[in-house]
C-alpha cells in the first residue's frame, strides 16, 4: 500500500511553494499515464505528490515571435488535433498522433512527457530535431532550457526538484525546410518506438543541403543526434548516396540498448534504414510545399 501525502494546488504559485518546501520528497503528477503505472509497480515511492490538475492558464497553444508556445498541461491529443499545429508544424501533429493510443493522448500532457524523460517515448526526437525549449520556473525565477542540454540519462532531465515546467517553446520552420518522424515498432501498433527517428532538413532551390538535422528516439538513455553525421550533408546535394551514408554514420556512431524491442545488434540496423527513410520523407515533406 502507497503512504504518501497527495498536495492539489490551485495556482501556479502554490505549486512553486510546495516544490520549494517539500524539494526531493515530491513527485509532480500531471496526466499521470506513465507515474500511476510507477507508483502500482512500486518503481517509484515518494513521500509527497504534487497534481498539477487544478491548475489553469498551462493548457494554452498560441503562436508568438516565431515560436509555437505549448502550455505544459496541453494534453498530447490537444496538440495532435489542433488547427495551428496542424498548419504550423504539421511534424509535431503527426508525431503527437503516434504516442500509444487515443486513450492515453486524451490524458498525458506534454510537460509530463518531456519531464518523464523516457527513453522510449515519441515527442523528444521530433522536439529535439526542431531545436524547442522548455521554460522552467521556480520561486528563484524563471529559466529557458534547450531540449539539447534538457535530458540527461534514463528518466533524469535538467530539471531542478523545486522546478516546474511551465510551457514547451518549438520554433517555426522556415518555407525551405522539410520535417518527419518515422516509429518503428516491433509489437502492437500502439507500442512503444523500437526505433523512432525525426529529421528536419533545409534545402535551397539548387537541392543544395543548409543544414540537417536528425534525432534517434528509444535507442539509448537520451536521444541520439551525431553531428558529424547531419555535417556530412551541408553544401552538398542531398541524394541518396549520401543519405545512405549519413545513416550508415548514425548506425555505427549510437550503441544502442538492449531491451524487449529489440536487441542492440538488431536495433543498430534498424537505424540506418530507419535514418534514411526518415530523410528521405522530410526531402518529399519540403518539395510538396
């Protein structure tokens, strides 16, 4: 039987104030789809749970200055069906559309789902690819963190214990880049990413590569980017001889884990196909815009 105190705060500012109080005694719970499942299982036993479900004002999703600004309790299905994402980053509705399944999308939030920082999610890759960050805060104030320094190890981010995410900021594509996120999965079609990758790509009217970007979700602790890898491409044309050898880059450059998903041997292979056919769709995503 879980012993805990269960804390419901009804603003923000309360919220900060028991983070502040109760420091590594508590576990924020927003949708709970993934920390209700710790909690049965015994993997996780905190003393204190702060829900974030009466709080108002961090559902919002508005477009400002070039960013589209998701509020942190912005369920992943909200996203998926939303007009603006849609037309905005049509990468992040597709992404968002793949998380398990409807049931759950209606419930899990995106601010969850980034402080969770599991390994074998959909959203970080496509976040990740399309360089967003998430706006902390704190009674000390409030910090901007790029996606790039936000995840550390398995289920471990950069997130101080009195902090809170508050929003989830992803810049705009501009009209000459492509984007995709392609899941493989080995079991049900509602499982977890074997392998996820997201690629973004921005060419210019000679087919000529200006930068590359491509994330490898479920493989490792964090998700996997090789940089050496995405400079292959720049100034050059972007074909398939050299997608192929971008992927044959990503698979020999990440040492993936072994899990029920798939074996490090059969995952490592997985990358390179998955890594070029993901480059590949954004290429086709950009030219029919």
């Amino acid at each position: 039987m879980i012993d805990m105190r269960v804390h419901q705060p009804e603003t923000i500012d309360e919220a900060l104030d028991l983070l502040s109080e109760l420091g590594d005694d508590a576990t924020v719970i927003s949708g709970g789809t993934a920390m209700v499942l710790m909690l049965k299982t015994g993997l996780i036993a905190p003393e204190a749970m702060v829900s974030l479900g009466r709080l108002s004002g961090l559902s919002g999703i508005v477009e400002d200055d070039g960013l589209l600004k998701l509020g942190a309790l912005m369920t992943l299905r909200s996203g998926e069906m939303s007009p603006l994402v849609r037309e905005v980053l049509p990468v992040l509705s597709d992404t968002l559309s793949k998380v398990a399944n409807v049931r759950v999308r209606n419930v899990a939030t995106i601010g969850g789902n980034l402080a969770e920082a599991d390994y074998a999610s959909d959203p970080p890759a496509t976040l990740l690819a399309l360089r967003s960050s998430v706006v902390a805060r704190s009674n000390r104030g409030e910090r901007v963190i790029p996606l790039t320094d936000f995840f550390v190890d398995f289920y471990e981010t950069a997130l101080e214990p009195d902090e809170l995410i508050t929003e989830v900021r992803v810049p705009k594509l501009n009209s000459t880049s492509g984007a995709a996120y392609i899941k493989y999965v080995t079991r049900s079609s509602e499982d977890r990413p074997c392998v996820g990758v997201a690629a973004v790509v921005d060419l210019g009217e000679d087919n000529v590569c200006r930068s590359l970007r491509v994330v490898v979700g479920a493989v490792a602790a964090t998700p996997q980017e090789v940089e050496a890898a995405e400079n292959l491409a720049v100034g050059k044309d972007l074909d398939d001889e050299l997608i192929g050898e971008i992927a044959q880059a990503y698979s020999e450059s990440i040492d993936p884990i072994d899990d029920l998903r798939g074996s490090k041997w059969y995952r490592r292979k997985v990358i390179g196909v998955f890594v070029k056919r993901t480059i590949q769709e954004a290429i086709a995503v950009r030219s029919a815009t």
